[in-house]
C-alpha cells in the first residue's frame, strides 16, 4: 500500500528534475548551448512562433551559434527578435544564416549566475520536500484508517527517505555539474 504512494510520488519528483535542468540549461556560460535562445519568440507570417520553428540552431565552435531559418525571408524578424530577447550577444546576419558569437562571462556575472544557480536548487530541493510531506501524510493517513500496520507506516518512512536522498544527490550532481562550467569558462 505504502509503496504505491512512493511509486505516485516519483513521477512529480522527476518533473522537478526536468524543470532545474531546463531553468539552468539557459545559463550563459560562455558555452554555445542553443538553450540561451529557447525563449526567443519570432513575430512572422502575422504570429508569434517561437524560434525552434522557424529556423535551425546549430553550435559552429565552442562559442559560436548559427541560426539557419527555414524561410530566408523572416532573417531580419529572427534577428530582431534575438538582440530583444537575450541582450549582451553579438549577432551578424550572413547571406543565408545568422551567427551569434557568446562573449566569455565577466567574473562578476558568473558570480551571479551561482548565486541564481543555488537558488533554482534550493527551489527544486524544496519541491521535493513537498511532495515527501505529501507521500508522509498519505502513509500516516493509511496508518490511521487501520489499512496498513504502525511498522509499516515507519517502513515506508525509510524507504520514502531513500528515495527522497536520492533525487536530493542527483539535484546537488546537477548543481556541481553546472557550476564547475560556470566557473570554468
């Protein structure tokens, strides 16, 4: 009984997995990550696309991106857009592409994208401390209804520990991972 409770917690921990790596993934690095330009959104054709649907991103060199829209007519539009959305880039239109060249970050704005960095993990450690209260007061209300025994409900305690310092590590891997490339750029 018990276990299931853990089992429906672990999709909700996993989502919050997936929500760091996005919200970091966009950290500038001085690395070439097409993720700095996942918010870019293209006024074309009388909407609004985001820019994954108008062009390619593709990494040239370590600090180079080259965008390749899918209809050459919208470049200015995609430039526009790009020098509105993410400031700081140097952007140049080539004859069918666009190449945007990352300045390596000053130590003063790495500095800050740490202390942004700790903060997208402490928001994800506390997401899952929620959803481990959750599963918690789901097992002690089993306890209470008389469907599983007291052991069980302490049983289930640790094994929704385990799990709990398990995605609490992977959340600290991804955190050193993604500070070690902020710092050293």
């Amino acid at each position: 009984m018990y276990q299931d409770i853990i089992k429906n917690a672990k999709p909700n921990l996993d989502k919050t997995l997936e929500k760091l790596k996005q919200e970091i993934s966009a950290f500038r690095t001085g690395q070439a990550n097409p993720a700095i330009l996942e918010n870019v959104i293209v006024d074309c054709y009388n909407s609004r696309m985001p820019l994954k649907q108008v062009a390619a991103i593709n990494i040239k060199e370590a600090r180079t991106l080259i965008i390749q829209p899918w209809d050459k007519t919208i470049i200015k539009n995609i430039e526009k857009a790009i020098v509105g959305s993410v400031p700081g880039l140097s952007v140049a239109i080539d004859s069918d592409s666009i190449r945007i060249n990352l300045p390596a970050p000053s130590e003063e704005t790495r500095k800050e994208m740490v202390k942004s960095l700790r903060q997208k993990l402490e928001e994800a450690r506390i997401s899952v401390r929620l959803a481990r209260e959750e599963a918690w007061k789901q097992i002690q209300d089993l306890a209470k209804e008389g469907k599983i025994r007291e052991d069980d409900k302490f049983r289930g305690k640790e094994e929704l520990q385990k799990v709990v310092d398990e995605y609490n590590e992977k959340i600290e891997e991804i955190g050193e991972k993604k500070e070690k490339e902020i710092l050293t750029v």
